[in-house]
C-alpha cells in the first residue's frame, strides 16, 4: 500500500468515475485502475463498486475512507511544515475556526501575518459548530484551530488569549445608555439564541447562567450563526449573547454592546495534532500578540450569580 494508491483511491471517492479522476490526476485510465487493483488487493478487498453510471464505496471503503484521507492529509502538513521551516518562509498554512472566531478574531491576526509573511499563504477553513471544528482537525483538514480549549484533546493545545461574552442589544433599548448589566435585570426579556451557544453542566450556557440568576430565559427566535443573532438583536428581535470581538468588530455597529456583571470570559487556544512548528509556531505568536491576555476568572467564593464556572472555559 501507497501514499500515490491512497491519492487514486480518494481522486476516484471525490469525482465518482474512474474517467474524471484520471483526468485529474493526469494518469491514463488504465493506470489508475491498475493502482486502484492493487490497493484493493493489499487491503484484502474490494474498496469500490464498479457501476453503470460511476463508482461508489463498498462498506469496506467507506471503512477505509477516513484512514486514507488521513494518511493524505499528514502527508500533505508534512510537506507544508518542512517547505515553511526556515523562518517560516515558503509553502502555505491551512487554519480552521469556528465561524464567530473567523469573523472575530482572525481578520485582524490574518492582516498582521501578511504584513510580517508574505511568502505563506494562510487558507481558512470555518465551521458552524465546536465538534465539527474538532473532528476536522484530527482528521488532518488544517494544520491548527483557533477555538475555545477543546474537551477530548490529545495533541497539543497552546493558550493564546481570552474572549469576553457580551450582550447586544439595539439602540432604543432602556439598557442602550449603559455599559454593563445584571443579568437577573433580564428576567422577561427576549432572547435570540445561537446554534453555537456552548453547553455549561449539561446545559445551554443561557439556560444555566439565567438559572442561576433566578429566571428561565425566554427564547424569541434561534438561529445558526452568532453573526445573524447579532443582527437580529440590533433589529429589536431580543437580546444576544455573542463573543465581543464579534459584535465591536465585524457585525456590530448597529447595536449596543454590554458587558455582563460580572464579565463572562473564556480561554481562547490554538490546538494541533502535534506540537506547532514552523510558520504554525509563528501563527500561534501572532496570535498572542493580537489577542488580549487570558485572565482567569475569581475563585469560586469570589464569583456572584450568573458568573460561568470553570466549565465555561472548557466549551
């Protein structure tokens, strides 16, 4: 079994015929079938079914898939890392967020590398959700991600700064002359919720900080990304909760942004299947110097009511 036969196989997966994926791979047919043969043969099975209108995996290769995909991708971190080792000059970076991280954070730490290196290339992956981020980094999609700490992590996780949580609201709010708020002040109002929102004690963090101040929150509309909630409580839909690099940057001129009493603040990470050299090493330490420095929060006799415990910080 080789690295090439991994490539043919994953070439023959993507454009489903055998035809189109030789054409990609600039190889004649018959020498891709000959690759596939014989990776089928080393694998002790048939990996593909042959069809009258394409291909597609038998269960033995969608088994295989992940493995092989894998195994391409390592290869492929490998080449990047080496060709951007020397003063992380040379090759290219693939970074993967979550969406709000990409609009929050990443504008400005991108920017910051293209003016200090330009000859790498960063390519951006976005995710809608925490564990979909995860899955695709430990499958080899990105070099690194840039999200909260990660909860089931065995590669490398470096702290690379903090974000705050912070409520929007629209400008012809009551609260709109303000800097910061009780959350038990909110008892009543309506919320725009987030597809994202983290889980706290097996709960929504809205739903569990609000139970602590004594309410159930009241839902008014969710939605899948924390941008569009920003949005939607500019409007007047509801109050939204989103990362504050989010809504003082990107989206939210249009509204009011409050901090909470007391602040709610998270850990912020760069987590990779292995320890980050290279132009990656570099890119954590942009990142450093982008970002505020992690503060963490009062030991639990110091915190009042609707402060996130530890377990926010691991969401």
């Amino acid at each position: 079994m080789s690295l090439r036969q991994m490539e043919y196989f994953l070439a023959v997966v993507e454009e489903t015929s055998f035809t189109r994926a030789a054409e990609a791979l600039h190889v004649t047919q018959p020498a891709l079938s000959h690759q596939i043969k014989a990776l089928e043969k080393s694998v002790g099975g048939p990996l593909l079914e042959r069809m009258s209108r394409g291909v597609r995996l038998t269960p033995m290769g969608r088994a295989f898939l992940p493995h092989a995909e894998l195994a391409v991708r390592s290869s492929e971190q490998a080449r990047r890392a080496a060709r951007a080792a020397s003063g992380a000059e040379g090759g290219e970076l693939h970074v993967a967020a979550v969406h709000a991280v990409a609009v929050g954070v990443l504008p400005d730490a991108f920017a910051h590398w293209r003016r200090t290196h330009p000859g790498v290339q960063l390519l951006l992956h976005e995710y809608g959700t925490t564990e979909a981020l995860e899955e695709q980094v430990e499958r080899g999609v990105a070099d690194l991600a840039v999200g909260p700490p990660p909860q089931f992590w065995t590669g490398s996780v470096t702290p690379v700064g903090e974000e705050e949580i912070v409520l929007a609201v629209p400008f012809d709010d009551d609260l709109a002359g303000r800097t910061s708020v009780r959350l038990d002040e909110l008892s009543g109002r309506p919320w725009v919720r987030c597809a994202m929102e983290p889980v706290v004690q097996g709960q929504r963090f809205l739903d569990w900080a609000c139970g602590q101040a004594g309410f159930a929150p009241r839902t008014a509309v969710w939605t899948e990304h924390t941008s569009t909630a920003v949005r939607m409580a500019a409007a007047g839909v509801g109050i939204a909760t989103a990362p504050a690099h989010v809504v003082r940057g990107a989206v939210g001129e249009d509204c009011v942004v409050l901090s909470v009493e007391p602040p709610w603040k998270r850990m912020l990470t760069v987590f990779a299947r292995v320890e980050p050299t290279g132009a990656a090493a570099a890119f954590v330490r942009v990142l450093q110097e982008v970002l505020p420095p992690y503060d963490p929060p009062a030991p639990p006799a110091q915190r009042r009511y609707g402060q996130p415990p530890k377990a926010y910080e691991d969401c």
